[in-house]
C-alpha cells in the first residue's frame, strides 16, 4: 500500500484506478477518481449497458498509474480509456484484486 504524504486532509489526496466492465462490449475502462462509487455512477448515465466494477488499486493524486497502465496496454486501446478485454488486462486484474 501507498504512504500518502502531505496535504491538509488525507483523505481528500486518495486516488483510485479502477477497472470497470461494460457487459456485453468486452470493453475496460481504465479511469483514475477520489470516489469510484461516484465516477461510475456518473459513467452509468450515459452508458447503453450496465457497467460492473471489476476492481481498484490505490494510487498516488496525479493518477500517474493510470497513465502507466495505459501505456502498457496501449496494444489493446479500443478508444479513449476503453481497452478491450484481453487476458493481458484481465491478468493484471486479477493479480490486483487478490
């Protein structure tokens, strides 16, 4: 786990990347927020299918693991921040959740 350092309320610097599945799509989404429960239900209003949150890892305020994870998955970008859901992708999701 990550030692947050610094700022007036440490709850307000943790960063989460987290993995969410558009059913049906074989598509990730790969996103950074302070409030996952809150990011994906803004997501879920503009999304045709329903999204299941496959996992989180806590990172560091400037996100810069979801910039990692992007470029070491950048062979299996659909679009944007949507990946498609190869064993690659899926491993690390798991590895992650364990």
């Amino acid at each position: 786990m990550m030692k947050i350092v610094g700022g007036d309320d440490p709850r307000r610097e943790r960063r989460w990347v987290y993995f969410v599945e558009a059913e049906g799509l074989g598509l990730i989404k790969i996103g950074v927020a302070n409030c996952v429960r809150t990011r994906l239900a803004c997501v879920a209003k503009i999304c045709p299918v329903p999204l299941r949150l496959l996992t989180k890892v806590r990172t560091d305020k400037r996100g810069s693991l979801e910039k990692e994870l992007h470029a070491r998955f950048a062979a299996h970008r659909a679009h944007g921040e949507r990946f498609r859901a190869d064993p690659e992708i899926l491993d690390y999701i798991a590895m992650a959740d364990a």
